[in-house]
C-alpha cells in the first residue's frame, strides 16, 4: 500500500494504491484523503487478495490500519509501488501538473486510473474494468 499525492479543485487527494509485488499488479486503489478511513476502504478492498504480507512506508497512519503480523514498516521494500507511482506521474499529465491540462473532476480522475492500472499495467481486458 502507498499513496501519491494529487490535488482536485485545490483540495488535496491522494491516490491509495495495492500492488502485487511478485507479478507487478495493481490489486486495486481507492482515491481519498489521507486518513485512516481512506486506508481501511483500500485494505477493505485487498483483503479478497489472500495476502500474506503488507509492504509500506512509515506512515502514521498504517499501523491503525493494518493488522501487525501482516505489516511490515520499509521504505525498502515499497520499490514496486514507488514504480506503480512513477508510471501515474509518466502517463497522466494531470498528476504532474499544476496548470489547467486536465478535467478536475474526481470521477474522470478514476476513471483515468483505472485505464492505466488496468489496461496499461496489468494488461486485462476491458471487462476487467466494466465488470
């Protein structure tokens, strides 16, 4: 699990992300503040994954959130994620950019996200997304 920071009608969202980090996957995001109950949707959504262990940085926020002996605090161990975030700001200009290049609507923001995550990345099928 981590998060990049995005901002929509100078309200700042984040972008929650889970990664399987064998295959390279996105799992599944939510998009939110940063708050606890941002990361419980997100951890929510992961729990149908049957995941063994949850990488993540030292944000305060994950140790409310995520069951200890499921959790594990490394910056070491997030490089699949910081590569999942490096691939959002790469292909959609509006996590990048401060100017007015892009809809500033949360749900068109989504629905770019999921193209990328779902298409690009992991490369399914459309109906992976509409289903």
């Amino acid at each position: 699990m981590s998060c990049v920071a995005i901002s929509v009608k100078k309200k700042q969202k984040w972008v929650w992300v889970g990664v399987d980090r064998e295959r390279g996957k996105v799992l599944d995001f939510v998009v939110g503040d940063r708050s606890e109950r941002t990361g419980r949707r997100l951890y929510e959504r992961l729990k149908g994954y049957q995941v063994k262990q949850l990488y993540t940085d030292y944000w305060r926020s994950y140790k409310a959130i995520l069951p200890s002996y499921l959790h594990k605090a490394s910056k070491a161990e997030t490089h699949g994620v910081e590569r999942v975030n490096s691939l959002i700001r790469h292909y959609l200009a509006r996590f990048r950019r401060r100017s007015r290049c892009f809809s500033r609507s949360l749900e068109m923001m989504v629905y770019s996200l999921e193209l990328l995550f779902f298409l690009k990345i992991n490369g399914g099928p459309w109906e992976a997304i509409v289903s």
